[in-house]
C-alpha cells in the first residue's frame, strides 16, 4: 500500500445526497422506485454474496420490513456491479425472528470486520456508514436529559426528544493512530492484555476535549508507551465504527534509546520491529484484520502486504 492509497473503509462511492433528508414522506417515495435498495443489517451484521468476489446482499427497498428502522444513506454516483448510478441506498435494521426469515443460516450473516477489506469502494462505503449509523440509533433511543423516548425524523439523522424539544445528531469520537518509527526506522508495536501473545498492533488513543490531533498523539503515545515522540504527521483517516470512532493516522519520531514503559493497563508488552524481523516472523504473528488502518498503517511502513497469522480475528483491535 502506497501512502496515496486509502485504507479499505475510507473507501466510498455513494453521494450522501443530504438534502434529501428534508423530504417528506421521502420512504414512501424511494419504495415506489425500482432502483431503491435496502442494507439490511441485524445485530451489526449483514448478507454478502458468496460468490468469489464479496458483494453485499442488497436487497428491493419494498422487501424491508414495514417496521423496520429504516435510515436513508445517499443515492450511488457510479455503476457497480448489478448496482446503477443514482440507485438510491438505505439502512434497514431488521430484528432476530425477521433476519431469520430472510436468512436463517447465521454463517452467511457477516461482520465489517471480516468483510470490510475484501468489497468494493461502494460497498465498503455503504456498509462503513451503515454500521456507524446503526451503533448510534441503538445508543440514543432516549434522551439523554429527560430519559424520555427519542423518535426518528430527517430520514434517520436526528432523533428529537419531542418532551424537551432536543435534537440529537449522530455523532462521531475521533481517535489517532500512530506508527511511531525509530531511527533505524524500526515500527513499534503493542500488545494489550486481553489479547494472545502473538497478537500485535500499533497505538492508539481517543482526543480528549479541547485537545489538538498532534497534541494527543504526543500525550497518548507517552502514556501507552512511556516514549516522547516527535514529528506528528497526517497520513490518512478511517471511519471505525465500533461504536461509532473516526481513526486519524499519523506517524510519528521516537529515539529507541529511550525505555519502553507499557501503561500496564490497556498496553502490557511493546517492541521495536525491524522489516525483516516482520518478514521472518509474519506466520507467526496475529496482525490487525485487513480492514483496519491499523494494518494499513502497518502495511504501509512495510512497503508490501503482510501474510500473517490470522486475518480474520475480531478481539477489538484497530
């Protein structure tokens, strides 16, 4: 991966079409046209194909359920695969007994983590987007003032608290990223303690209020790592929605004659990582999944795809 590639989630070809969400009745609207497709998505989960390239399961907007919470995420700007430009896409968040109806094998029902890598820029998109969308309707169904039960308005993008007249906008907790990288330009990976021994990743940590981007990438990596860093740099960022995280990517300078101090919390065991040593190691270690830009980031430094370990393993990991 080249630093002017996108990590797999950044990846999007639909046209949010915000204006859209001012329409009234505008559900009723999209059901009577042909090209108006359904995510459906339960429990954070959806259909993908089976075939050889993976292909979310888009379904007639008029085959969602009626009582389906249904949230309205752009119209596509280009063809894609069976899916034409202008086709408009929505979420369809359906319940146990209703997925399965319409899939009862719980194999074919994926996650974002597993599949995420592995789908077009479209789907990639839609499904981002889709997952971000859906964490935050199933932790804002009250109002966080009154407690009083929030209703659904602007086609899924507000939820209004119609006793204190609130709105509630979808929201989004940025978190940087970091591959810091010493001067025998070695990558320094962490490994928390809730995960496998082999298992390693590069740092991360959440912006606190009134904090800048480079201001916490300095703080977090001192805090997790014990080493001051130097030199923040933007690479790219990536949705991350688990619940509902923006990831921002930098790469930052540390002196390895510095100590590696693990917080001994959240991080527990830290290294320094030549190329080689990587390369030699690879089989044997667990990555992050090929969806996160953790493992892009990673990737990135390296100057090639890595075959690890495992692909597919969904502990939490960036």
């Amino acid at each position: 991966m080249t630093r002017n590639q996108l990590p797999p989630l950044a990846r999007q070809a639909l046209d949010r079409d915000y204006l859209s969400r001012d329409i009234p009745d505008l559900y009723s609207k999209l059901r009577d046209q042909p090209n108006s497709l359904a995510l459906v998505m339960h429990a954070g989960k959806v259909l993908v194909s089976s075939t050889k390239q993976a292909t979310l399961d888009l379904r007639p907007l008029s085959q969602a359920p009626a009582d389906s919470l249904v949230a309205y995420l752009g119209k596509t700007d280009r063809d894609s695969g069976q899916v034409r430009a202008g086709s408009a896409i929505c979420l369809a968040v359906i319940n146990q007994k209703q997925a399965e109806s319409i899939e009862p094998d719980p194999k074919r029902w994926v996650s974002l983590r597993a599949s995420g890598a592995g789908l077009s820029d479209l789907d990639a998109g839609i499904f981002t987007q889709g997952l971000a969308l859906y964490n935050w309707h199933q932790s804002h169904t009250h109002c966080p003032n009154c407690g009083s039960q929030t209703v659904i308005e602007k086609a899924g993008w507000v939820r209004r608290c119609k006793k204190d007249d609130l709105e509630l906008f979808p929201r989004t907790d940025p978190a940087i990223i970091v591959s810091i990288i010493d001067e025998s330009d070695r990558i320094l990976l962490g490994s928390q303690g809730v995960w496998e021994a082999n298992r390693w990743s590069i740092l991360a940590g959440f912006v606190e209020p009134g904090e800048s981007l480079e201001a916490a990438v300095i703080r977090e990596m001192k805090e997790e790592s014990g080493l001051d860093v130097s030199e923040p740099k933007y690479i790219y960022s990536q949705g991350w929605p688990y619940p509902y995280s923006l990831m921002v990517g930098f790469s930052a300078k540390a002196s390895s004659a510095q100590s590696l101090k693990p917080d001994g919390e959240e991080i527990v065991r830290l290294r320094w990582f030549s190329r080689q040593e990587l390369a030699n190691e690879a089989a044997e270690l667990l990555l992050p999944s090929k969806a996160s830009i953790s493992r892009a980031m990673i990737e990135l430094w390296f100057g090639k795809e890595i075959s690890s370990a495992s692909e597919t393993s969904s502990n939490g990991q960036q």
